[in-house]
C-alpha cells in the first residue's frame, strides 16, 4: 500500500486492488483503475453524498501516479478527460 498526498487529504493506493482510495470511517472514495503494460484504464470513480471535493484528489494523486511511473491513462471515466483538459495533462491521456 502507497500513501500519496493530494493537497492536504491522505490519499492510499492498493496496487493489487488497484485502487486508489480515501477511507471515510465505514466508507470510502474510490477511484477504479486497470492497469495493463504502460497504461491505467481509469474506470470508476465514487465518492460518498457531501464529499464530493474528494473526487479531484483522487484525479490528481492517479495523474501524480501515473506521471512519477511514466504511464499513460486512458479515460474511460469522462471526469479524467475534464480534469486533464483544464490542468494541463492531456498529454498523459491515450486511448487503445
């Protein structure tokens, strides 16, 4: 297990699960990820009712993720192409 910061909110990373993830007491945000070679297909993002500002940490600690281990990303879940579009990484997007 990997523990990232994204802004000041502790973000952990389960590579076998692969997830990264926010835990909430008896719940959790979770961003879904498939990683295949050089690639991290990015399908899931949950984030509980009243949390949603989680979402963008999760974003950007699979975007410091994937940046730090020279990976590429493709967005199945719109939310990552939006993200990468007004923050400047749309050069770490690829599609199959």
């Amino acid at each position: 297990r990997l523990c990232l910061f994204s802004g000041m909110t502790e973000v952990l990373h389960d590579d076998f699960a692969q997830k990264f993830y926010i835990p909430l007491g008896d719940d959790e945000a979770v961003l879904g990820y498939t990683h295949v070679n050089d690639i991290l297909d990015v399908h899931t993002i949950f984030v509980p009712a009243g949390q949603e500002k989680l979402e963008q940490e999760l974003i950007k600690a699979v975007f410091d993720y994937a940046h730090k281990h020279r990976l590429k990303i493709i967005p199945t879940d719109e939310r990552m192409a939006i993200f990468a579009r007004e923050n400047g990484y749309e050069d770490m997007l690829t599609t199959l």
